[in-house]
C-alpha cells in the first residue's frame, strides 16, 4: 500500500465526521494550501492542537479528521471565507513542514466508532437507544437556536442518527483535545454519550 499524505491544517476548533465548521483564511501557507486543493476530496486534513505545551510550543495531535471544502464566500473584510465538511478520521504520523509553514502529514483511517447500533444500548447508562438519541437531539435543538450561524450550517441535517448528535456535541464541548481525541476514537461512542450527559445535566440540573 503507497503512503497517502495530505496538507494539514492545526487549528483549536474541532471538527469530526459528519460535521461542518467556518473557517477564515488568511494566512499565505494556508491560502496556497486552498489554491492546490479546493477540489480534492479529502482537501486536507484539520489537525488537533494539543492542550498542553510542550517546551512553549503546542504539538499537533495525532487525531486528525479528513474534510472537504463545500463552499466558498468573500468575507466583509476582504477576506477568504470557506465552509468545510469532516469525512473520515486519520491517524497522521511523519509531518513535515514547507518554506512557507504549510505542514503535510502521512495519514491512515480509524475505524472509531465501529460498534454495532443493536449492542450500543447496552453500553451506555440507560438502554434506551431512541430515547439518547432524542434527548441529544433536542439539546443540540437548542444549542442551535442559541447559535444562528451554527443553525445555518445545518439547517438540513434532521432527524440524524444518534452518533451524529454525539459527534457534534463532543466537537463544541469545552473538553481538552486529548480526551477528544480519545473519545472519538473509542471503539464504542458509549464513553462520549455518558460525557455529554454528565455535561448536558450540569448546565441543566
């Protein structure tokens, strides 16, 4: 099997598969990276910031998510604007850097969250399958309704299925990327669920 690499962008903000996010760019490496790549599929990969400095610099982590560009717009200030959709999750691994500090990685898929639905109920703290997906659905409702700009990026996703809702809960959470990291890349997305819960009853006791 030939070794795949992919520019990568490291950024603060998570995105998973499934999910959407705005991103502004600004900055020459990652212009070009925009330029070279606007109609691959996957055009790059959105790397993960660790939390945790090490020796004042913050490392790229080895989770990374692949995505594509679904829209493009000219910002008010001048600026490029692109919307982009998460894929696939990546292992990235040997990432070297350009002249100008664009970075690419070698990469290889994670299966994740590959559990079969029929036995999810039984890992999370109630069995209820629909019931989850119902409760994170309509918490997501109103984190949506609170965020206008997020509401527009999925104005068209109904009715997901519940994964779907916990990706893009552990995307928003305030959680270090590690345990992000850890969680979405857990053979069962129970660990994640019973997080969001935990988070979800905190700010709603």
């Amino acid at each position: 099997m030939s070794t795949q690499t992919i520019p990568l962008f490291p950024l603060n903000a998570h995105i998973f598969p499934g999910g959407k996010l705005k991103l502004r760019i600004f900055e020459a490496r990652y212009l070009r990276m925009v330029r070279e790549n606007a109609s691959n599929i996957p055009a790059f990969a959105m790397g993960m910031m660790s939390s945790k400095p090490n020796q004042g610099q913050f490392s790229v982590l080895s989770t990374a998510t692949l995505v594509k560009i679904i829209d493009f717009e000219q910002l008010s200030d001048g600026l490029l604007g692109i919307t982009i959709e998460g894929i696939e999750l990546v292992c990235v691994s040997n990432i070297i850097q350009d002249d100008d500090g664009l970075r690419h990685a070698n990469y290889q898929p994670i299966a994740g969250w590959n559990i079969p639905s029929s036995q999810l109920p039984y890992m999370l703290s109630s069995v209820n399958e629909e019931k989850e997906k119902v409760a994170l659905q309509q918490s997501f409702s109103v984190l949506l309704s609170e965020y206008p700009d997020l509401a527009m990026l999925y104005a068209n996703d109904n009715n997901m299925p519940l994964v779907w809702y916990a990706a893009r809960w552990l995307e928003v959470l305030p959680l270090d990327a590690e345990e992000k990291a850890e969680l979405i890349t857990h053979q069962s997305p129970a660990p994640a669920i019973n997080v969001i819960y935990s988070f979800l009853k905190k700010m709603d006791p």
